[in-house]
C-alpha cells in the first residue's frame, strides 16, 4: 500500500537533520528552506562552512571585497548541487518592491535569493546587503521526495529564524535550530519509528 503523503510548504523553515541521519553533508546539518512546492525543494545548509573565505571568494572572481565586516566570514557548503556555482541569501534591499537584482528569487519572510554576480559586484564596491550569507552549492529535493524523506524520520521542521541564520554563531546554529522546536539535541534520539 502506497503511503499517502500530504502536500506541505516548507519554504522560509529550517529543515534539520534527525540524530540518525548518517549521510556524510547532511549529518547534523541545518537547511534553510528557499523554496518549496509541488514541483520539489530547493535549500542552503547554514551551518556547513567550506575552508574559503569570502575574501578569497572574491579574489577568485576578481573582485575587491570592500566590506572590511565580510572579509573574514566563510563561504557555506550550501549542498551536493552545483558546488561550483554561488548561492547569497541576503534581507531583501526593499521590503514589497522588484530585487535591484538581475536574478533573484524572493522568498516569503524577507529574504531573497541572488546568484546574479550583480550582488557580488554591490559588495565590491561598499554596498549591498548588508547581512549576507554565501554558498557554493545547493541542496534540492524532487517532486515528493522531501516529503518522503521527513515521514521517513530524516528531518524536523520548524519556522525558520532568520537571526539563527546571520547572527548565531556556526557552532551552536543545530543546538539553537531544535530549541526552536522546545527541547535540545540530547533529548532527541538516533534511533526513529512509527506508532
């Protein structure tokens, strides 16, 4: 019998991974949630730095990062799904108007999503958002499969906070995502089944 699974939305919550889940990017990650519909998912892990900093990021683009605020601040695995390709999840610039951005996608709760080089370019000059954080990579679910996985037991889900995105330390942001729900990690055990 085909276990019927109801649509949900999970676009602007966090998605964070169950004691249990033993995939080598996903252990003990966090995911902010971009976007989420019936045709599938689309995510940034927040709490995955890579060994790059921004400041070499933009070396590597050929830009000078004149945000003396950003220059130490790490560039973020943001997924399995083209690493190569940068990810800015930014406070939208003006609340309820069109991004100043070529290609940006609004997510509902304030935040947008830029992988125009535009945004880069803004920083580079002093300007533009000023609470980023950066990806290489994405995280993304087909039709149905996100679904499946967190009535498999793989993932909690809680309303994002966007403070435990650019204001909580790396270390502590799984910690802080599950007391979001109302307990701590160590009450939460690997092992999950159904009633």
């Amino acid at each position: 019998m085909a276990l019927d699974i109801e649509p949900i939305n999970l676009t602007h919550h966090f998605l964070i991974a169950m004691p249990g889940l033993e995939d080598s990017l996903f252990t003990r990650s966090v995911i902010y949630m971009c976007e989420h519909s019936g045709r599938g998912a689309l995510g940034l892990v927040i709490n995955k730095p890579s060994d790059i900093s921004l400041k070499k990021l933009f070396d590597k683009v050929e830009l000078p990062l004149n945000r003396e605020d950003l220059s130490d601040a790490p560039v973020f695995q943001g997924g399995p799904v083209q690493t190569e390709r940068g990810f800015v999840l930014h406070e939208s610039m003006m609340p309820g108007m069109e991004s100043v951005y070529a290609s940006t996608m609004p997510i509902p709760g304030g935040l947008e999503m830029t992988t125009s080089k535009d945004v880069l370019e803004a920083l580079s000059q002093g300007n533009g958002p000023r609470r980023i954080f950066v990806s290489l990579g994405y995280s993304s679910w087909a039709q149905g499969q996100l679904e499946s996985e967190i009535a498999d037991n793989s993932w909690l889900t809680v309303a994002a906070d966007t403070a435990l995105i650019f204001d909580t330390p790396i270390e502590q942001r799984y910690d802080k995502a599950i007391a979001l729900l109302g307990f701590e990690s160590w009450m939460i055990s690997p092992d999950a089944g159904h009633a």
